[in-house]
C-alpha cells in the first residue's frame, strides 16, 4: 500500500473525520472505520459507524455484553452452523483492512452489541396485535386470482364479405347471414394476473359469449368457456403475511425514530 506523502515528506496513516461526544466517552471517527465497515458487503458512510458508536454506548448503559464466544456463535451461524477457522477469519479481517484478528472481532463485537442494545429498546414497539391484524385484513380485502376458461380459432378474411358482417357473424355465433368455419383449440386457462393488455376485453366476458378481434389476416376468435371468480382470502390465509408486513411497516418507523432520537442532543464534530 503506498501512503499519501505530504509537503514535509511525513505520511498520512489515516484521516479523522469526525469525533462524537457520546454518553459515556467520545470517540474519533477515521476513515479508515467507515472504509472497514463494508465487511457485511453494504457501502457505509460516516453516519453509519456514528450511530453505532452511539449504540453501543447505549449497550453499556443497559448492562448489554458481548463475548468473544457470542461473536463466533454468530459467525457459526452465518456459517450455516459450520466453524470458522481462526485462520479464516485472519485473512477476512485482513482483507476489509484489519490490523489483526482482535480488531476484528472488536468491530463485530460494536457492530453486534448495537443491533442487541436496539432490538431490547424496540422489541415491545414491534408488537402487532391480532387485533391490527384482523382490522387491517377487513379494511384491505384481498382476493385469490380469477381464471379464465378459453379456446381460440382463426377465422381468415373472406372475399366479398365485410370485416364488420364477419365480425358480426362470429361474435353471434350465427352462419345463416355468413358462412364460416371454426376449428377451436383445446381449452386452455389464464390467470387474471396474467393477461395482458390487448386482453383485457376477457375480463368483460360471460361464459358462453364468443368475442372477435381483427388482425392483419382476419379475426382472433375467443370463446369464454368458464369463469373462476376470485374469492375473498379469508384471515387465516392471510393473518402470517399481513403480521409480517406490519411488522415491517412498524420497524421502519420505529428504526428510524430511534436513530433520530440517538442522535438528538449529542455533538458531532466533522472534519471532512
């Protein structure tokens, strides 16, 4: 690695970019912290690291630890309950840009004891009663998807005729004023979700009416066969999915008020 050389020939070994005045102790942020802390594959900015300088303060003020077995216990598991061997681990450390195992293991042992300090302040603010639950799937109904029974043909122009007695003719199943010939497909079936632009005129169907639609060469013909209309979901098929989301809803709101709160009324000096 070659360092940046200065007018007086000394050489930058790192940069501080800020320094957080947090409850306990202040701290100085360098860039080499914020650059460190992709080792979880994510772009990180300074903010980031601040706010889990702040965490983890807070970590101590509520008694929360962190032991070297609690680190391994969860690289174990992102492991997938394989071990990791110290010898890995070095050259992971050494490749975000760790001096040392111990480093290491001091950024995951913050990055650990922040997330552990948070989820005890938000756990009980993440709650979501049956109640909201229930509430939320009788307000936002949903509904199992519609099918669409068909068979289609192909019906060519013909000589003398007029495109609109032709269509005419298909749409009312008749061949006294035109004579024609259809060879339907085999039935097939479409989810409603699935059709496409041009084939919305299905959705208007009724069982038995046959629709024609021009093209270059003649007309697309389609027969409805047979509806399955959509039903309302009832709450148990829904009450796993409607939890999780309100869960979610809830966490983003409850994630980012608690980051503004951990930033209000401390001093942040920046350099950069």
């Amino acid at each position: 690695m070659t360092l940046p050389l200065l007018a007086d020939n000394s050489f930058v070994i790192d940069e501080i970019t800020a320094v957080v005045e947090g409850p306990l102790r202040s701290v100085p942020i360098l860039a080499s912290d914020t650059k460190r802390r992709s080792f979880d594959g994510a772009t990180h900015t300074d903010d980031d690291v601040i706010l889990e300088v702040l965490k983890d303060q807070r970590a101590e003020q509520l008694g929360v630890t962190m032991e070297k077995e609690d680190i391994d216990r969860s690289l174990r598991a992102m492991a997938h309950g394989e071990d990791v061997s110290p010898e890995s681990l070095a050259m992971q450390a050494q490749s975000f840009g760790f001096d040392s195992l111990d480093e290491f293991y001091e950024a995951l042992k913050i990055l650990y004891r922040a997330n552990s300090a948070m989820e005890v302040e938000v756990r009980s603010l993440l709650q979501v009663s049956e109640q909201e639950a229930r509430e939320y799937a009788q307000q936002h109904p949903a509904y199992t998807d519609g099918i669409f029974y068909l068979q289609s043909a192909i019906v060519p122009f013909q000589d003398g005729v007029k495109h609109a007695a032709l269509k005419r003719a298909l749409e009312k199943q008749d061949t006294r004023e035109v004579a024609y010939t259809l060879e339907w497909s085999e039935p097939f079936d479409i989810a409603d979700k699935e059709l496409a632009k041009d084939k919305d005129f299905i959705r208007h169907m009724h069982e038995g009416q046959v629709k024609a639609i021009e093209s270059e060469q003649g007309f697309q013909v389609y027969k409805l066969k047979k509806i399955n209309k959509p039903q309302v979901l009832t709450f148990d098929e829904r009450r796993k999915s409607i939890l999780n989301m309100l869960r979610e809803e809830k966490f983003n709101t409850v994630f980012k008020k608690y980051n503004e709160d951990m930033l209000h009324d401390v001093v942040i000096t920046r350099y950069s």
